[in-house]
C-alpha cells in the first residue's frame, strides 16, 4: 500500500503506509512559485507509474520504481486550474 501526493513544493513524493518519509521523490518543478499548487496526481498500471498534472498545464506520467518519466502529453494554449482536485492518491 502506497500514498501519492503532490508536496507543493517541487513534485509528487510517494509514500508506504505507516512511513512518514517518502519512499520516492519525484521532481516536477512548478513553472513559478505563484503557480506552486496542489496537481492531480493518480496511479497507473497498478502502481507501476503514476500520472500528475503540472504548473505548465502538461501531464507526466513516472515510473514509481525510478521516478524517470515515462511520457509528457504536452499541452499548448491557455491552462484551466481547478481547485477540486485530487491531490492525494492512494494504492490499496
């Protein structure tokens, strides 16, 4: 069991259950600090990866084992925030 969640200051960290230190850190610097803001982040592949939003309106997708990413879905134009989203993410 693993919590994913966006730590508001340069990424995703990612958590076992029952640690209170991140097992990983995943860099995902905001594009500004005025733009430093809880992300969307959820898994993928049962665990193997996870996908999160990002400052510059791109979504990345990282490997959990590594944290290299995997794929960015670049976006181009004007980025909408919402502030109901899920920024914490748990892997039972």
């Amino acid at each position: 069991r693993r919590i994913a969640l966006t730590n508001l200051g340069d990424g995703v960290d990612i958590y076992s259950l029952g640690k209170s230190y991140p097992d990983l850190r995943i860099k995902n610097r905001p594009a500004s600090e005025d733009q430093n803001i809880p992300m969307q982040v959820s898994w993928l592949f049962d665990g193997a990866a996870i996908i999160s939003g990002s400052a510059d309106g791109d979504v990345r997708i990282w490997a959990t084992s590594t944290g290299e990413p995997l794929q960015i879905l670049e976006h181009k134009g004007k980025t909408l925030l919402r502030e109901e989203s899920t920024f914490i993410d748990i892997l039972v």
